[in-house]
C-alpha cells in the first residue's frame, strides 16, 4: 500500500524447490529491503507468510523483519482458510542496525 501520505509495501518471494534451504530467499530478502530503503521514500516494509511456513519466518526474521502477530483465516488456499503471520521492517531498524551508538552502552552503563 503506498500513497501520498503512506510509504508501506508488502514485499514477497516465492523460491523454486532447488533454491530452498541455501539461504538465497534469506539475501534476496536482505539485498531487496535495502535496495527499497536506499532508492524509495518507503519507510515501512510487511512481509506475511502462512503459519505453517516455519522456514520463510526465519528467513524473514534473519533478514531485520519483526514478527507482529498473526492474522486469522486470512487467506484461503487448498480449500481451507490459513492463518498468515504479518512482519514488519523500518527504515529506522536499519539505520539503528548501523549506526555506531547503538553499540555504545547508555548512561547506565547497558
């Protein structure tokens, strides 16, 4: 969704069967999201996969994506309805990701 006033994409990747497990989902999740926050005015990345996809949520979830929570009977698939588990990623998670003060402990020493 995006609009003058919204900059929010849902972003996706659908791998053929050979290319699973090696990580290259992971990459391309991370070369894409920093490519979008490099070049675009995005300031909120989602990501949704089904709950049974445990591999897509690591994969999102190495890659900077946060889990939110989970939507139920959001799509329907196989004749059923699925829940789907939403992930977020914002530009302000990358930018504290490298900045240098975030590796500095705080007033308190943490």
């Amino acid at each position: 969704m995006t609009s003058r006033s919204s900059y929010c994409w849902n972003i996706g990747a659908q791998l053929l069967s050979e290319a699973r497990g090696r990580g290259v989902g992971t990459q391309a999740q991370r070369l894409l999201t920093r490519y979008l926050f490099a070049h675009t005015p995005v300031v909120r990345l989602e990501a949704d996969t089904e709950s049974g996809n445990i591999a897509e949520q690591r994969a999102l979830e190495k890659s900077g994506f946060t889990r939110e929570g989970v939507l139920r009977s959001c799509v329907f698939r196989d004749g059923q309805w699925r829940d789907v588990v939403r992930y977020s990623l914002l530009r302000d998670d990358i930018a504290s990701a490298r900045s240098p003060a975030s590796d500095r402990p705080n007033a308190k020493g943490e």
